[in-house]
C-alpha cells in the first residue's frame, strides 16, 4: 500500500490548538486509513501469537502442576517485555508513516515497518530508559510517573525525526514539551478515554461464545486495539511539529519541499 503523492505539503503547518490537533489527527488517519490500519495489524501479529502460546503454556501447568498459583505471574513475567517490545516496534512504524504522511512524502506499509526495524537497538535503549524512569516515577507517588510521561511523550518522534538515541531522545522531548504539559495532559486524556470508550464498548458488545473461542476470541478481541493504535502516534506526530514551529519557527515546509525521507529531518 502506498500513500497518494498528491501536493508536497498536504497539511497546513501552524501551531494548534487542544481541538485544532484532535482535528487533524483524525483528518490523517482518515486521508492513510489503509496503510496505518495495515500497520497496526501487522504490529498485533506478534503479540496475537506469542500472547496465545504463553496461555497455553499456563493452562498446561497449571493443569498438572501443585504451583498453578504461579501460573499467571509466569505468564505475565514472559509476555510483558514481548509486549512492550513488539508494541515499540508498531508505534515507531506508525511514528514514521505519520510524520511522512504530515509532511506529504509517500510512504509505504512495508518502508514503514523496515524503517522501524532499522532502529531495532535505539528503540530498544530510549524505550528501556523511558519504560524505567515512568515505571520508577509511578512507583513514587503516581505523580512523576505521570510527569515524566509527559515531559518524555514524543521521544519516539525525535528518535525517528531527528535521530536521537537514547537520553538525547528523551532530551529532545523534555525540550520541546516545556511550557505545553497542559495541552499534552489534555491530548493524552482525550486519548486514553476514546481508547477506553472502544475498547470496553467492543467487549461488551461481544458475545462471550464467540470471545471464549481459543485464539479466534482473541483476534477478534484485539480489533479495537488495532482500529486505535494509529491514533496515538498521529495525535503526538502532530504535537511534535507544533511544538517545533512554537519553539524554533524554522521553515518546515521548505525542508518538505527538499523531499527528504522522515528519518533525515533535522
């Protein structure tokens, strides 16, 4: 799937407001709603799997085993880092085809995912770094968890942007979102009420027959996460580029004009 070339910019560059960024998060999922759709599936692929042979391993032991309480502490124990891992590699993906769907550069599902898999180890690093300070920030408090959340909420778009790795990513980030935590605070709201609103409303409205089904419940359970997942990266992509044009006010659609890929955006 590849995106329509269409003009050099396709979306206006300016800074936004609250209502102004869930507009046009919305307006770019729905112009790429094929390709970031078939990205996010691709991404749940992974986890689909590993997620349903772990199940079965559990329910085994806990079958023929005196420590079936340890069963789904084993299970978590083996499927969260998979997650977290898989679900970095989804959103980089869904990170990189925003930015080049933003900026009016085509792009496809396949470049997409082989962009993210390129930055397999940097993600890896920035993400342990940023997973460790929240999981460390929500253990004290709840409150730095929550901060640095959002101080640290477009690391990914400084990784895949402008190539930084590591803390730098995480600096970027803190950079760019000084003085705008209450806009983000509000985005990210927004965001963790639509997905709920989705998700819950897809399960209740599932029949249990169908959701006990093994392996088919569970793929059909994970189409709200999927029909979601793109939103979350678009909504910060688009954060990320009002908060350049408020910080630097430099002249994005020239470097749009310059045709030059994601990746090689200073």
């Amino acid at each position: 799937m590849t995106q329509p070339p269409g003009s050099p910019l396709r979306y206006e560059l300016k800074a936004r407001t609250v209502s102004e960024l869930l507009d046009g998060t919305f307006k770019l999922y729905r112009d790429h709603f094929a390709p970031l759709l078939a990205i996010a599936a691709i991404g749940a692929v992974p986890t689909l799997l590993f997620t349903g042979f772990v199940d079965s391993f559990v329910t085994a032991a806990k079958a023929g085993s005196a420590e079936a309480a340890m069963g789904p502490f084993l299970g978590l124990v083996l499927t969260l880092p998979v997650i977290l891992i898989v679900a970095t590699v989804q959103y980089c993906a869904l990170t990189s085809a925003s930015i080049d769907a933003y900026l009016g550069r085509p792009f496809t599902v396949g470049g997409a995912l082989r962009h993210a898999l390129s930055l397999f180890f940097s993600l890896l690093w920035a993400g342990f770094l940023f997973y460790l300070g929240v999981t460390v920030g929500f253990v004290l408090l709840i409150v730095p968890g929550l901060y640095l959340t959002l101080i640290w909420a477009v690391w990914l778009q400084a990784l895949v942007a402008e190539d930084k790795r590591g803390t730098a990513a995480l600096g970027r980030s803190r950079a760019l979102t000084k003085g705008a935590t209450g806009q983000l605070g509000w985005l990210v709201l927004v965001f963790v009420l639509l997905q709920t609103a989705v998700v819950y409303g897809f399960h209740a409205a599932m029949p249990s027959a169908l959701e006990n089904i093994p392996f088919l419940g569970a793929a059909i359970g994970e189409i709200p996460s999927v029909l979601i997942a793109p939103v979350y990266p678009a909504l910060l992509t688009l954060f990320y580029f009002d908060a350049r044009i408020r910080h630097e006010g430099f002249d994005l659609e020239l470097k749009a004009s310059e045709g030059l890929p994601a990746s090689a955006l200073p």
